[in-house]
C-alpha cells in the first residue's frame, strides 16, 4: 500500500482543497478557485482548463472584491444618510463589510497559497 507523505499544511489552507501532491489535488484546487468567481468565468476554456491563470484571476477578482469593502465601509458613514437609509441599518452594514472584509483577507491568503502549490506544481511538471 502507497503512503501519501505527511504534509503540514498553514492553517490559511483551504479546507476544500486536498494537500499538494496528494491524489486529484489538483482538481480540488481548481474547483474551489472556480467557485470563487463570478458564474460566467466558468464557461471560459481558457480559465477552467489552466490552473494557474486560474489562481491568478482569482487573485485578481479577490484584490477588486476588497478594494470594493474597504470602500463601503469607508463611506457608509458619510453617504448612506443621504440615501434615506436608518442608522440601525448603517451600523449592521459596517458590521457586515467589516466581517466580509475578513472572509476575503483569509480566502485571499489561501488563493495564494493554492496559487503558489499550482505553479510550483507546473514548473516541476515542465522540468
């Protein structure tokens, strides 16, 4: 019977993704990149059958999705008044940007951590 190394994995590793080297890793790792894009991305070739470029946009689309709540919570403040919106509501969304602001930081840390077993797993394939 094959043993599959141990492998210590940082607690920023996606639950959803299996250890690097271990069986269909890879798969899983692609899978939960895809899930982290819009629909859409899904029906590009381009995106779903290379990893890496995968990792890359989901990068990408997670940089954007922070830049977007550190701008709502910034502003909600300032603007939502003005839009007709109750304090009590203004609170519970600072509270829900500050919450998913943390979400995106751990799944942004982990993308990269994904990201770095796939090129690395790339690189050994092309050697």
């Amino acid at each position: 019977m094959r043993q599959t190394p141990s492998i210590t994995l940082s607690p920023d590793w996606p639950c959803q993704v299996t250890a690097p080297g271990t069986q269909d890793w890879d798969r899983t790792a692609t899978r939960w990149l895809r899930d982290l894009l819009p629909a859409r991305y899904g029906t590009y070739p381009t995106l779903t059958r290379h990893p890496v470029l995968l990792a890359r946009h989901a990068e990408l689309q997670l940089r954007h999705e922070v830049r977007t709540m550190r701008i709502a919570l910034e502003t909600s403040r300032a603007e939502l008044p003005a839009m007709g919106v109750a304090a009590s509501v203004i609170e519970n969304s600072i509270r829900m940007y500050a919450v998913e602001l943390q979400q995106l930081g751990r799944l942004s840390r982990g993308v990269r951590l994904v990201g770095d077993a796939l090129r690395t797993h790339a690189a050994g394939r092309r050697a």
